[in-house]
C-alpha cells in the first residue's frame, strides 16, 4: 500500500462526512452558490489538495497529493497558475514561504523510493519553482506533516509517523531530531503530530496531535534546544486538528479535519474556543491573507468530490491576520 495515502483511509473511519453545506459567522454572501464567504477554483478532477502557504504580499501556493503539482496564485488573483510540475506517485503536505531566503518549503512524500525513507522536507526557489534542496526525514520510515520557518532561519517540521519534531538548523546539511516526548507516543502509523506554528514573542512552538486532538506547547531554550512539551486544555473538543497558524498575540487558529475551522484565545496555560466556520468537506490547513483564512477543503472522505476543489475564504474579523 501507498503509505502517504494512509490518511484517506483513515478519515472516513474517524467520523468526517462527505461534501456538507458551509456556515461561518460572516454576514457576507458570495456569488458562489449562495454560500457564504468567497472561494477560489483548483482545476482537476483528483488535484486532492492538502497544503497552502501564503508569501507576505498575499501571492498563495496550494500543494497536491492527488497529482504532486504546487499552484501558486498571485496576490489579488483567483486564478492558479502551474508553480511545480505534476509529478506521478507524490504528495505534498504542509508549506510554509521563507521570503528572506526565496524559498517555498514543503513536506514531500514520494512512493517510489519505498522501502527507503520516502518523506522528505524539499525546498524549491520562489523564482522558478525549481528544487533547491532536499531533506530526507530522519529514520526508516517518516512522514512530514508540516513544517514552519523562525525568525533565525531554522526549519521545524512535524514527523506524523515517528511522532517527534524534526529541525534543519540554520547552515545544516540534515534534519536532526529537535523534540520528543512520551506525550507523542502512539501506535505505529497513527496520524499523530500535525500543524505547528512559531511564536516568535512567546519564543515557542505550538503544535497539534490529529489522533488525540490535543494542543501543545513547546518552548524554545535559549541554546535553541526544545523544552518540555505542556499539552494546553481546550474548552471544547479539538476534532482531528490538522493545519494551525497564528494570527495575533496570544490567538491560534486551527483547522479541523472535522469540518470546522476554530480560534483558540491563550491565557493562563488555557484555550478558549471559538467557532469561525464549519461543514466544511475535510478541511486540511489554511493561509493567512487578505485579512481573511484562506482554507483548503481536501474532501478527503468524500464518497465522491465536488470538483473543483476549492479554497474557502474565513474571514478573521477584528482579529489581526499574521501579526
């Protein structure tokens, strides 16, 4: 069995529907069907995307696991436009832009090297859409999940499998093993780890564990070490997280492979909780832009996809995106 397609077997075990009609709690209507909020098309009939990152001047790149292309659409376009090439039997998973460096790094899976190490953190050059580099994961047997760049230039990247967080420090020929815990332990091949996300005033990361649907916090030493892992309570039930970003001091945002699209306010070692939109079709991750989350429907457990794909578009509010 192809492993990287483990997570479409998976989820229609875990309780996510097929395709349900969208709510957020925006007052604004598209002209999209009468659904609320705006959306952009993603051509193809198996483009199954998983992955979006967003550059600092609103430009998106989707990422694919039906047929291995990365689209990039412009800033203030809708238009997806070939970045990286299809490319048959690989996935692409979490992204994030590293703009100081002209990098779009991506968590990548590639069948055909099974039985070797198939989960790689490739790097490809903002201008051509190029490989610049290519990191194999540590171990046997991975799978990049995510993956998110600091303010020093080190990468960070969830291993789903190995259930551990992996870094590639600046300067660094390969990824080395940055945190573990037994709060990570899981059966072998269990969607463990997923989304993480650097807070560069906190000094910390925040990450998610899918199967368990529990938040955590790691800190960052000063000798840029991992500290002690602390799961954080939320005040609600967290179903199958997935892809997670910052959008303000002390505010996450998640998106749940349950349909729902969550922020989550910090204070006091807690989260409080609150709903921003959901029936969504097995939304995967978002990217921030346009004062808005941009959220990638992967409709992973439908029966049969809506097609196009699409990226549904969550407004934020009052809250301030990316700060």
């Amino acid at each position: 069995m192809h492993r990287r397609f483990v997570v479409l077997l998976l989820l229609p075990f875990l309780g996510c529907g097929g395709a349900p009609e969208l709510t957020t709690d925006s007052e604004a209507i598209s002209s999209h069907g009468g659904r609320r909020g705006e959306t952009i098309a993603l051509t193809g009939p198996v483009y199954y995307p998983e992955g979006i990152a967003a550059a600092r001047n609103g430009t998106l790149y989707v990422g694919s696991i039906g047929t291995g292309a990365i689209v990039r659409i412009p800033s203030g376009s809708s238009t997806p436009e070939i970045f990286v090439q299809p490319r048959a039997s690989f996935g692409n998973y979490g992204m994030a832009v590293d703009t100081p460096r002209g990098l779009l790094w991506v968590c990548t899976y590639d069948d055909t090297l099974i039985p070797a190490q198939p989960a790689a953190l490739t790097a490809y050059a903002l201008g051509t859409g190029e490989v610049a580099a290519s990191y194999v994961m540590p171990g046997p047997d991975g799978f990049c999940n995510d993956v998110v760049v600091d303010h020093q230039g080190n990468v960070y990247a969830t291993d789903a499998f190995a259930n551990t967080v992996v870094r590639l420090r600046q300067g660094a020929s390969d990824l080395e093993t940055w945190a573990t815990s037994p709060l990570f332990s899981a059966p072998p091949y269990t969607i463990t780890l997923n989304g993480l996300v650097f807070d560069r005033g906190e000094h910390r990361l925040y990450v998610v564990r899918s199967d368990t649907g529990t938040l955590f916090s790691i800190p960052v030493n000063l000798d840029g070490s991992a500290g002690e892992p602390v799961a954080i309570p939320v005040d609600g039930p967290l179903e199958l997280p997935d892809g997670i970003e910052r959008v303000g001091p002390h505010t996450l945002l998640v998106v749940e492979n349950g349909g729902r699209v969550s922020l989550l306010e910090l204070s006091e070692g807690q989260a409080a909780r609150t709903v921003l939109a959901e029936g969504l079709s097995t939304p995967t991750t978002a990217a921030l832009a346009d004062g808005s989350a941009w959220v990638v429907e992967a409709q992973f457990a439908a029966e049969t996809p809506v097609v196009p794909f699409r990226l549904v578009r969550v407004p934020l509010g009052q809250q301030r995106a990316g700060e």
